[in-house]
C-alpha cells in the first residue's frame, strides 16, 4: 500500500536515491516528448505545434484517473497525498505572471533544466535568471505579502466544491481533452 | 512511434508522463515540481552570506523548520535527477548540442537578455501560484486541486496573449 514514504518506516538514504531516480525518469520523459525546444513549448500559445498541450493534457488525465482509482481500491491512502492549497487570487495573478514569464523566457522550470542539460546556453539564462527572481521575491515579501497571501480556501478539490463524486469532475476532464484532441487533429490534418 | 526531430508521439509521451507523475504519488505522497528547487539555491545562497538573517526572515524561514539546509529537500534532489536524466536522454536520442534557441529575427545576445528578465518573472510567478507547470498544472491538476486549475487557465489566458506581442523573439 502507498504513499509508501508515508506509510512504512524506510531509511532516508532510499527517499534520496529514489527521488533522484524519479527526477531521471521525469526528465527523459520530457526530453523524449521534445520539450527541450523552445519552438515546440512556444508553439502551444502561437497555435503551431500542439504537441506540449496534447503531452500535459493526457498526462493529467492518466495521472488523475490512477491516484483516484488505486485510492478508491484501497492501493493508495488518499489522505496521504499532499495537495496543494488554493490561495485562488494568488494563483489566478501567478498564472497570468507565468504566462509572461513563459513567453520572454521560452522555457517552464523544469523545461529550463532539462534543456541546459542537453546542451542549450540560453536555458542557463533562464536558471540564473531564474535565481535572481527568487531573490527579488524574497527580499520584497514584505510588500507583496498580502497579495500573496490573498484568496486563501484553504486545500479545496473539484469535486467537494461542486459536491459531486470525484468521476463525473475526471469524466469531464477526459472528455475535454478527447474534444481539444479532436479539433487539434482535425486542424493539423487540413494543412 | 518518433518523428523526424526524434520527439516521442504526444499521446505516448504524455502516457509515460502520467505514469511518472503516478508513480511518484504512489511512492512519495507527493507529485512532481521544479521552481521550489530554485528557490532553495537562491535561499542557499544567500545564506552562506547571512546564515542567522536568512533563518529568521519572514519568507525563507520556512526553509529551516527541520533544521537543516534547504537544499536537502525531495524537490532538489528531483532537479539533480532531471539534470541528469535531460543530458543522458538528449545524448542517446541524438539531440544534445551546444546552441543557442530564438526565432530568426533576434541575436543570441537579444535572447540571452530576454531569457533572463524571462526567468525573473518566471521565478516570482512561481511564487504566487505555489509551484509552476510541473507543481500545479500537472501534479494538483491531476488531483483535481481547485488553485491548480486557477492557475492553468489564468496561463492559457496570458500566453497567447503575451505571444502577440513578442512574437519578433520566436518567430
């Protein structure tokens, strides 16, 4: 049964060695789907290589239906998975933020690091730019505190704000994706 | 099963993504992420200046409440394993090579600018959203968390948005 970290008492050492083993996997994945190009993960937001959204979408849509189907047979303690809390004006302005960050930069976090692994000065720009925004996030918290702080509901899921059952949310989540799916397909098919 | 740039197709990529992500939850508890590992370095660096200040200051104290240094965290050691995994799997598929990445109409030195000012924002957006592409769109959209899915149509709303008017840097 999992979350096995959570559940059973394993020595540190393993939590180390298998989180960077996990990394390894994360980032082939990545690079095989080739996000490594700046052109493809632009491409998502100048409509002319969907492929980010077609690997995001699908891998949200796997990912959902396996922790909530192996929790519901008892393989995965769904109370021992962490989930983030929404603090919704934060996000809401993140999102927007990331949007800009995104464009300049050509690279998402992770994306950045896989692609100066494989060879990419300008990615390195992005890491250390990457750094000097922290700083100027932590050395200002001060003044954008409360906006950081704004929209707090605390750890809120689809499903318990609609008050339905977690498979008609992730139903309707697939069926979206198979609906972008079509019209993406459809649309590159026509050139 | 690849195409001619030797990418994965999407849908099987974005199976094997999933699985990752699945995995990870079964194993840790916990999904995927990569912007806290960069707020770590930061936190790390600047502690090696002012190891007291840093930790009682009132955003990276957080980093400190088990002791410690912040750069002994699951989601460094993911990053240290994305290196790795991003130079081994590039260098097998053919891919790894030295360049630079921009549209035509700009100089390395124009996209080494932008890159950085980029990142700068990137860094700071990560902080208001609690986590980036990986940490929430992925991870908490899977687990159907409601800021995640905030998070994602706020960035499908400023993206093509913000594409419009810097497409001189891409294409």
């Amino acid at each position: 049964m999992g979350p096995l970290f959570k559940l059973y008492y394993i020595p540190y050492f393993w939590y180390v060695i298998l989180a960077i083993i996990t990394g390894i996997f994360f980032g082939s994945v990545l690079t095989l789907s080739g996000f490594t190009s700046t052109k493809k993960l632009t491409g998502v937001f100048y409509f002319d290589d969907m492929a980010v959204l077609k690997v995001m979408f699908t891998a949200i849509v796997v990912a959902s239906i396996g922790l909530y189907f192996l929790s519901d047979i008892g393989t995965i303690v769904f109370s021992k998975v962490y989930i983030p809390r929404t603090y919704w004006i934060s996000q809401l302005f993140g999102g927007l933020l990331f949007g800009v960050g995104f464009m300049l930069s050509g690279y998402c976090p992770g994306t950045s690091v896989i692609s100066f692994a494989s060879g990419s000065l300008d990615a390195l720009f992005v890491m250390l730019g990457m750094v000097a925004g922290m700083w100027v996030f932590g050395l200002g918290y001060k003044i954008w505190k409360s906006l950081y702080l704004a929209g707090n509901i605390g750890r809120v899921t689809l499903d318990k704000l609609f008050g339905v059952n977690h498979w008609i949310v992730i139903g309707i989540v697939f069926v979206m994706a198979v609906f972008v799916f079509i019209i993406i397909e459809t649309l590159e098919h026509r050139e | 099963m690849f195409d001619e740039e030797k990418n994965i197709n999407a849908y099987i990529g974005g199976i094997l993504l999933g699985l990752v992500l699945l995995v990870t939850f079964f194993i840790f508890g916990r999904g995927l992420g990569a912007s806290g590992a960069f707020d770590r370095v930061a936190a790390f660096i600047l502690s090696i200046f002012s190891p007291n200040w840093i930790k009682h200051h009132p955003y990276w104290h957080k980093y400190y409440a088990f002791g410690g240094t912040p750069l002994n965290n699951f989601l460094v050691y993911l990053s240290i394993g994305l290196i790795i995994g991003g130079a081994v799997t590039s260098k097998l598929l053919g891919k790894w090579k030295i360049q630079t990445q921009h549209g035509p109409r700009i100089s390395d030195r124009e996209r080494y600018f932008w890159a950085f000012i980029g990142g700068m924002i990137l860094a700071i957006a990560t902080r208001f959203a609690r986590g980036c592409t990986s940490g929430q769109a992925l991870t908490g959209g899977s687990e159907l968390a409601l800021g995640s899915w905030i998070f994602m149509i706020a960035f499908f709303i400023s993206g093509p948005i913000v594409a419009l008017f810097i497409r001189k840097l891409w294409r």
